[in-house]
C-alpha cells in the first residue's frame, strides 16, 4: 500500500476525498479543450456525478492494492486543484506498472506534472516493488512527450488506435523505464516524499 500523503519540493500528493468532487469538476472544465484533445474520458457535461463516480472507483482500487490515484496540490495552495496523477499495476506477477497525468491548463509548463511523476516513480520502483513502468502518449501530445523525456523515460514503439478519443482512434507511443534507468537518473530536485501524520 502506497502512503496516502506524499510530498515533493513543491506539491502535496494525496488520495482523493469526497469532497474533492467541485475542485475537480472546476478544474476538469477549466481544462476542457486540453483535456479532450489528449485523453479519452473528459467531456462537455462532466459534472459532480463523473467527479464521485472517479472518486469511488479511486477507493476501491486503492482498498483493493491495484491503482493509486493522487490529487495533485501546491504545498501552500492546497485547496486549489491541480491535476491527477495515478499508477496502477498492469501485471503484478512480471512487476509492471503504468502511469497517468493530467495538469489544469493554466498550471503548465511550471514543471508539475514532472515533479509529480517523479514522486510516484519512486513509489512504483520502491513501495510497489515494479520493474518497469510504462506510459502511453497520444502521437503528437509534446507535452506529455516532453514529460517522459525529462523522466528519462525510452521510446518503444507505437500502439496502433489505442485508445479512443473525442470518437477518433488514436495511435499512441509507448514509453517504458526501467528500476536501474529510474536509479541512475540525475535528480532535478530532492524528493523528500515520505507519509505525512
Ligand atoms: C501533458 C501535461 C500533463 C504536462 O503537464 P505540465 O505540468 O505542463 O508538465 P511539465 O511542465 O512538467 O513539462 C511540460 C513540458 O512540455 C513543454 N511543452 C508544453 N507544451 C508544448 C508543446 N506544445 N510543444 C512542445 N513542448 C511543449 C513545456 O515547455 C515543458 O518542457 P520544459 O520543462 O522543457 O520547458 C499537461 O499539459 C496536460 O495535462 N495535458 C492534457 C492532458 C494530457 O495530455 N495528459 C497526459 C496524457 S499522456
């Protein structure tokens, strides 16, 4: 199990609550046109319903040990949410896992999404035990394609129409890490993530 609270030199990550649910619809439609462009599940409507529904599936896979999702929140402006980042097993047994991000657009290019990835990667090569983690970016999101590279994530290949997206399938770009990659990589900042009381 994954401690409930992380920190980074500037954020706090942390499980989801059920109150979380209007931070994260303010968030999510403030973010709309990014959001759907990328990935597959935000859309016009997206309302407290969606938020609660995430929220409960998040508990469930937590109880469970399969997925750990995280709220991303500036350390001295915690009540305004920033985006989710998650990781999840893929296979338990070959110690392989994935990861996943979103950022409120007018939060990017500040170096958040690296800064909580980096967090959880720690936690996914530590606390989960994984080998490998993988991530799968949508062909032509350089962003996110920015965020792996500065992870010292590695290129390994296209997934033709992998996912769906706003009615279109979309190919994706499969990167992957590596324990040793991950160990080795020069640190951009501390990572003193540890549980906070
Ligand atoms: C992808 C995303 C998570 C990045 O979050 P972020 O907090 O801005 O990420 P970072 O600031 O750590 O890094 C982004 C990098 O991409 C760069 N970048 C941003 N837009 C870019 C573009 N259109 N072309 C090239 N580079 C771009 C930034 O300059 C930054 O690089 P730098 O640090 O070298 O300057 C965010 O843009 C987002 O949520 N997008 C919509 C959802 C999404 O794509 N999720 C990921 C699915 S795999």
């Amino acid at each position: 199990m994954l401690p409930e609270r992380l920190t980074t030199r500037r954020l706090l990550l942390r499980k989801f609550q059920r109150r979380d649910a209007s931070a994260i619809v303010e968030a999510v439609r403030a973010s709309l046109p990014e959001l759907q462009r990328w990935l597959p599940w935000p859309h016009p409507g997206y309302g407290r319903e969606d938020a609660l529904a995430f929220i409960r599936e998040s508990h469930q896979a937590w109880r469970e040990g399969r997925a750990y999702d995280f709220a991303i929140r500036h350390l001295d402006r915690p009540e305004r949410h920033l985006g989710n980042i998650s990781i999840w097993y893929t296979s338990k047994t070959q110690r392989v896992g994935e990861i996943g991000y979103w950022v409120r657009s007018d939060a990017t290019s500040g170096g958040i999404a690296t800064e909580a990835a980096e967090a959880l990667l720690d936690q996914g090569f530590g606390v989960m035990r994984l080998h490998k983690i993988t991530l799968r970016i949508a062909v032509g999101n350089r962003a996110s394609e920015r965020v792996a590279e500065k992870l010292g994530f590695v290129k390994e290949g296209i997934l033709r129409q992998e996912l769906q997206i706003n009615g279109r399938w979309v190919d994706h770009t499969l990167y992957s890490l590596l324990e040793h990659e991950h160990a080795l990589r020069p640190r951009s900042f501390p990572v003193p993530d540890r549980p906070i009381d």
